[in-house]
C-alpha cells in the first residue's frame, strides 16, 4: 500500500495538466485538427511502443542506450570529482589549471563526433567521446564550489584532531560537499542522457537515437514519438534513481516530514 507521505510528494496539479493536454492532443488528433504524419494520436505513440517493445528491438535500443549512458556517466563522475576536489583544495591547482578549463568547457561535445569517427568508426567508443568532455564540468565545478565553501574550517577542524590531508579529504571535505556533489551529478547524467542520443544519432546505428532516425526515415511517426517518449521516460528514472542512492549513501539527503 502507498504511504501517505509519497503521495503527497505527488505533484498531482503537475499531473493533472499533464493529462489535460495529453487528451487534448488525442482529441485534436482524431478530429483532424492535427495532422496525424505530424504528431500522432497518443493512443497510437502508445500502441507504437507496445509493438517496438514486442519485437524486442526497443529493448535493445534501451539496453544500449543505458550501458553507454552508465559507462559515460561513470567515467564523468570520476574525472570531475578527481578534478574538482583538486581545485577546491589547492589553490595553487586552482591558478595554473582554471585557465586550461575555462578554454575546453565552452567546447560542445558533438564537436568531437568526427574525431570519434576516425578513430572508432560507428561504435561505443564514439558515443564516448562525445558524451565525457560535456558531462565531466558540472561535476568539476559544484565538486570545487562544494569542497572550496568548507575547506579552510574544516581543514582546521580536521588539523586540530590530528588528521592527515587524506583523513580530511575522506571524512570530512567529502560529507560536507555531498550536496553540491549529487547537484552536479544530476546535472551531468541529464547531459550524458542528451549526448548519448545525439551521438547515436550522428555517430553510431544502434541506441535509442538510432531508433528515432531509424523510425523517421521509415515513415512511423507514431514508432518515433514512442521513441522520444521512452527517453523522456528514461531521464525521469535516471533523474530519480540518483537522488534515491544518494539518500541511501548518505541518509542526511532524505527529505525530512514535515513539523
């Protein structure tokens, strides 16, 4: 049974007008005020999802999608951390390596889809090149922000109590930093989710990127729109799913009930 706490965590306003202008495209759809080659009816963006997921071939569009999303996501999430406990913690790291950043991340990762191409061909490999660079800053910098914000108290905290710089960095710069951590990481998996579709739109055939070119080019609208549906989908899980393991990993994250 649904505890009462979740659903009143329920944007049920959100919900209902969500609904009100899905009906109303159903409606306008079937009295022919939009053009069905052009935005189908939900009902058939629906019964176009139930097919693709009955011949199996949506799955493995998703399957692919997620391990290159979780693979990107990862390497992200370790080079910005890496990076971004660096700066927050070294000035001098800060001076001589804000300069070299501030002239990449600017850059759009799509930019390094021929790049990927000539050294992978239509592979994995590209939709990685693509996705790391772009997804890699927002960690960087809400990690710094984070960890720049306490580090001169807690440092002195922390050699008050005899700790060692790696004691610090683990028991006490970290915890503090969590939120701006998991910020930035929620940041970055909605961009790897975006870069990993445009890269299988662009660099690799397979994917659910693929799957919406695939579907157009077909002339299956309403397989497209079930497509693009499935990765808005996607993100709200994905979008869910990290801020659920960082209240598991650090309980203090949790939202409170109410006085």
């Amino acid at each position: 049974m649904v505890s009462r706490s979740v659903l009143l965590r329920i944007n049920w306003p959100g919900l209902a007008v969500f609904a009100l202008i899905v009906a109303v495209w159903e409606a306008s759809v079937r009295l022919g005020a939009i053009a069905f080659e052009f935005f189908p009816a939900p009902s058939a963006i629906f019964a176009g999802a139930i097919a693709l997921a009955k011949d199996g071939i949506l799955l493995h569009d998703l399957l692919h999608t997620l391990l290159s999303i979780a693979i990107g996501w990862s390497v992200a999430m370790i080079i910005g951390v890496s990076l971004g406990l660096l700066l927050g913690f070294s000035p001098l790291a800060r001076r001589y390596g804000l300069a070299s950043i501030e002239v990449l991340r600017p850059m759009p990762g799509i930019a390094f889809a021929p790049l990927g191409l000539l050294l992978f061909g239509f592979s994995l490999q590209t939709e990685l090149v693509v996705m790391v660079l772009p997804t890699v800053w927002p960690v960087m910098i809400n990690t710094m922000g984070g960890i720049a914000n306490v580090h001169l108290r807690l440092t002195d905290v922390g050699r008050t109590f005899r700790m060692n710089s790696l004691e610090i960095v683990r028991y006490l710069l970290l915890p503090a930093a969590m939120p701006s951590i998991v910020t930035g990481g929620r940041i970055s998996l909605g961009l790897a989710l975006v870069m990993a579709i445009v890269a299988e739109i662009v660099g690799n055939p397979e994917g659910l990127g693929y799957g919406i070119v695939r579907e157009q080019q077909a002339l299956h609208p309403e397989s497209m729109f079930a497509y693009i549906a499935v990765v808005g989908v996607l993100g709200l899980v994905l979008n869910a799913g990290v801020l659920g393991l960082a209240r598991l990993l650090w309980p203090a994250m949790a939202p409170r009930p109410a006085a």
